[in-house]
C-alpha cells in the first residue's frame, strides 16, 4: 500500500517514462510523414472523438470494478483484524477450570492458551502465504520481460521489502514442531489448521475447560475465520473477467493509433508550430489513457505482491502484537514499517 500523499515526480517518471516516450516516438514518426507530406489524409476529430468518449467510458468501468475488488479486500481484512482481537479476548476470558471438577495448574490454562492464540497466528500467516501464490492472469506470471520486470518491482517497492528470513518462517515458529510438519504438507494449509482450533476446542469441551455456551461461541468466530478466508480466496482465484480487462487495452490502443491522424492535421492548420506542438500533445493525450488503462491493470489483484496490494504482513503483525499482548507477553515484534512510501 502506497503511504505516500503524493507520488514523486521521479517515481512517476520511472513507472511512466518509458510509455511516454514511446508515445513521442510513435506520433513522431507520423508527424514526419505529415511534415515531408507523404501521407496527406486525415481523420474527422468528431469520429475521433467519438471513440475517444466511449473508451473512456469503458475503461472507467473497468477501474471501478479494479478498485471495488482492492475495497472489498481491505474490508475482509478489516474483518480479520477484528475477529482475531475477539478470538483472543474469548480464549484470555473463556479457557478456566471453572467448569471442571478438578483444579488445573494455571500454567497448564496459560500454556492451552497460548497454543490456540499462536496457532492462530499461524494461520494469518499461511493465510497471507497462500493470498501471494501467483495465480495465470498476474503480471509475474506472464514470461518475458513483464515478468522480469515485475520481479524486479515486487523486490524494490513491493513484497520483497519484507520477504526476510524472519517472513519466511513465522509459520514454524508458532506450530509444535509435528503439526507444523502435518499442517504443511496439506493443499490448503491455512483451512486445516483452523480446523486443528475446531479439535482443540472439542478436546477443552470434554475436559470441562470451557462450557457448552462458550464453546459455541469459539466455534462461530473460527467459522467467520473460515468465511473471510473464503471470500479473500475468492477475489484471488476469480479476475476481473478477463473480456472486460483485456477489451479495454485493445479500445485504448485503438484510440491511440487513430489520435494523431485526426490531432497532428487539426494542429498543422496553424502553421510549423503546430506540427511541433502536434507531437508533445498528442503523445499526453495517449498518455493519459494508457496511465488509466495500467492503473487498473495493475490494482485489480490485491493480492500479487505489490506496491498497491492490501498490507497483509503489516495487519498480521499489528493482530500477532495484539493477541500477544494478551498474553501478557513483553518481548513482541516490532511493527512492520513503510520502506520507500509503501507498507506491506
């Protein structure tokens, strides 16, 4: 997620540059054939323009779509945050031998809470793991230089500004050494270990540990758990339907090769002037509509590792600080901070 109030001229010109410039080149090229008059025709601007308003249109709805899918992503995670604090309020609170006939050792209590809280803890992290597993239709997925181009991206402004060894452990280090073994070799290892909670919690019922009522309770808060994991797997498993995303990249290179054809002979009627002019201008005007086709292209998938994806590692460790403080415990994580103007 991107912090930053406004992004740096410099930022800009590295994302965008190089469009821009080939923008320049392209209307270049036909206002020297213009220029040495070896082509002559032009488009009426009204036909131009036409198609100019119905792209815009197009690729209006398309970010929209984009941005209510990266909305509704930072909702479900909203959602996480506030389920986990109440999870963690429900097994300090809930987990007694008030029910049971026979007094426990209130390290044996504090030791079974501490493994429903860090198991817990797990699963937002293997959550968070399993959200980032490239899917087909990303960008690091495509091959070639989109592909090596992301990578490099992800590395400097996105996930790979906390991809540290410390990331790539949480995991084993909230899990006993043998279900973390178990867990991990599972397809979907975030929903299995929800379900190991499901277990624990039948185990504390038959124990008298927590009562029929609080039992019920703990389980309807595991099973919005598994709703929220659901809905986060659906935004990542299912695109923006691919004929609206990739139309709309066809219309905006449409609308961009006829533009100079109409703007350059509009422009040449003032004289050599113009057909300076011709070039910076019409290369902006197909700027703007490429930089609103990519910035959908790229925020449709909140979950691929960069710069503008939901900060999960971030809302993992603030939850992680959280339930730990109820714990009592003292010796927490720090928070994850900005790198470069983007949280992760």
């Amino acid at each position: 997620m991107v912090i930053l109030k406004a992004l740096p001229l410099k930022d800009m010109v590295k994302w965008t540059g190089v469009h821009f410039l080939a923008l320049l080149a392209f209307m270049a090229c036909i206002a020297a054939l213009y220029y040495f008059e070896l082509i002559s025709v032009g488009i009426p601007w009204l036909s131009v323009s036409i198609i100019g308003t119905a792209v815009a249109f197009y690729v209006g709805f398309k970010n929209n779509q984009a941005y209510d899918r990266m909305w509704e992503a930072r909702k479900i995670w909203g959602g996480i945050v506030n389920d986990s604090r109440a999870w963690g309020m429900m097994v300090d609170a809930y987990v007694t031998d008030q029910f049971s006939d026979n007094p426990i050792d209130p390290e044996d209590i504090h030791q079974i809470k501490q493994r429903l809280i860090y198991r817990h803890i797990a699963w937002l992290y293997a959550h968070r793991s399993q959200l980032l597993v490239p899917t087909p239709w990303e960008h690091i997925s495509q091959g070639g230089r989109t592909a090596t181009r992301i990578k490099q991206y992800q590395k400097e402004l996105g996930v790979g500004l906390v991809d540290d060894e410390i990331t790539r452990t949480e995991l084993q280090l909230f899990l006993p050494q043998d279900e973390y073994e178990r867990l991990i070799s599972h397809a979907n290892t975030a929903t299995q270990i929800i379900n190991q909670q499901s277990r624990e919690l039948s185990a504390l019922r038959r124990l008298n540990l927590i009562d029929d009522f609080r039992h019920t309770q703990m389980e309807d808060v595991l099973r919005s758990f598994y709703t929220l994991q659901g809905k986060n797997e659906r935004i990542k498993k299912f695109p923006l339907p691919r004929q609206y995303a990739n139309m709309s990249r066809y219309f905006v290179g449409i609308f961009i090769i006829l533009l100079p054809f109409s703007m350059i002979p509009e422009l040449m009627n003032i004289g050599t002037l113009g057909i300076w002019l011709s070039i910076p201008i019409t290369a902006l005007i197909g700027w703007v509509y490429l930089m609103m086709e990519i910035v959908g292209d790229y925020s449709e998938n909140p979950f691929q590792g960069m710069p503008n994806d939901i900060p999960m590692m971030s809302l993992c460790r603030v939850i992680e600080i959280d339930l730990r403080e109820m714990l009592r415990e003292t010796n927490l994580p720090p928070k994850v901070e900005a790198k470069n103007g983007v949280l992760m």
